[in-house]
C-alpha cells in the first residue's frame, strides 16, 4: 500500500482536524473495519462538498488519492492544489474522459494507492440516495481490491448544494464492513459480480442514512 506523503497534505489535514473538531465536533467510527496491508477503494455517499476532506481526515494516518468534478480544476490554483492532492478529474459529459480515468484510477489502485470515489457520481440535490454508477465495482473486479463503503453523516445539512457558507452541524463518518471481490462467487457472470457490490454499499447506505434521517429528519435547505 503505496501514499502520496507531501507537506501540503499534512498542512491540509492539520487545519481541516481543527476545522472539523472545532465547528462540528466531528465523531468517527469503524476505522477498524479498513483492510490493512492492502490497497482498497473507499466508496462514500455523497451529499457536499465536505465528503472529501472529511474522509481524508478519518482515513489518516493512510493518504487517498481522490477523484472529483473537472470543472474543480477550473480555477488554475486550486486545479494545482487539487493535483498535489492526489485528486483525479473526472467529466460528467465526456465518455471518453471518464472511460480514460476509470483506467487511470484502476492503475492507481493496482499500484498500491488507496482511492477515494463517490458511487453516486454527483452530489445529492436534495438530501435523498442516489442511484450508484458500476465504475467502483468494475475498479474492484479489476484489481482484487476491497471495496470500504462509509457514509458521512451531517454534511447536507452543514453544507448542502444549496448553501454558500457551512453551517456548524455534527459531523460523523462512519466506515462499513469491506467488500473483498475475493470472497464473491467466482462463477457468477461479471454483470452479478458488479451488481452483488453495489447492492451491498447501496445497503450500508441506507442503514446510516435511515439511523441520520431518524435523528435528524430532513427539512428543505435554504441559502
């Protein structure tokens, strides 16, 4: 299991643990259940634009390699940053970019690298799940990876699509039982083998996101 250990990571992951700490009194749980010695595929629900820092920081002391909006990388700044990062860009209308970086993001993986993906492609526009794309099962299935499902918890409504500042709600991340394609029926066709992964994050999806929605039932967001 490769990183990609840089000064700017750590300075980064230090102010956000402060950011995060302070104005939303974040909670972790499951890091137990991450896979060690091995590269794995951390697949979150996505619901803003906190998702990826906060599993960062949760993640650490292992680095993630990320993959996120091309249009990010818009502002030539923040495009480097994001680079230097570790973060990947992604096309939400070019097939060719996307089909480009799911091999470039494979290689990532079989390499050794840790990878951070949002299955839902998109962040939710109004706090609900969203139907999951195959590109984190076909990662998987490629390279033997385990697939680590968590769902952040909070991030809507701190910092929903609609928000232009962060609110200071209780964050958490929790972190799933891992999907090992190792332990999936070798026999079944590739479509079942995709299909048997997404079925579970889809599961451990809507048993965090039933257990938040119970605490916290979700209001409409205003700007």
């Amino acid at each position: 299991m490769k990183s990609q250990r840089n000064i700017v990571y750590q300075i980064t992951r230090f102010i956000v643990s402060i950011y995060f700490h302070i104005y939303h009194r974040i909670s972790v749980y499951g890091t137990e259940k991450i896979p060690r010695g091995r590269a794995v595929i951390v697949a979150s629900n996505h619901a803003s634009y906190l998702d990826p820092p906060l599993v960062g920081y949760a993640f650490y002391p292992r680095y993630l390699k990320f993959i996120a909006w091309d249009k990010l990388f818009s502002f030539k700044p923040f495009g480097a940053f994001l680079r230097i990062m570790g973060t990947l860009p992604v096309s939400q209308e070019n097939k060719n970019s996307s089909a480009a970086l799911l091999r470039q993001a494979i290689g990532y993986v079989s390499g050794g690298f840790d990878l951070f993906i949002c299955p839902e492609g998109h962040r939710t526009e109004d706090g609900l799940l969203h139907p999951l794309e195959g590109g984190v099962a076909i990662m998987a299935l490629k390279t033997g990876a385990p697939v680590v499902p968590v769902y952040c918890a909070g991030t809507y409504r701190a910092l929903s699509p609609h928000m232009k500042f962060p609110r200071p709600c209780k964050l958490s991340v929790t972190f799933g039982d891992a999907i090992d394609p190792a332990g999936i029926d070798e026999n079944l066709p590739d479509k079942e083998k995709r299909r048997y992964i997404l079925d579970r994050i889809e599961e451990f999806y809507k048993a965090e996101d039933a257990k938040d929605k119970e605490k916290y039932p979700l209001k409409p967001q205003r700007a």
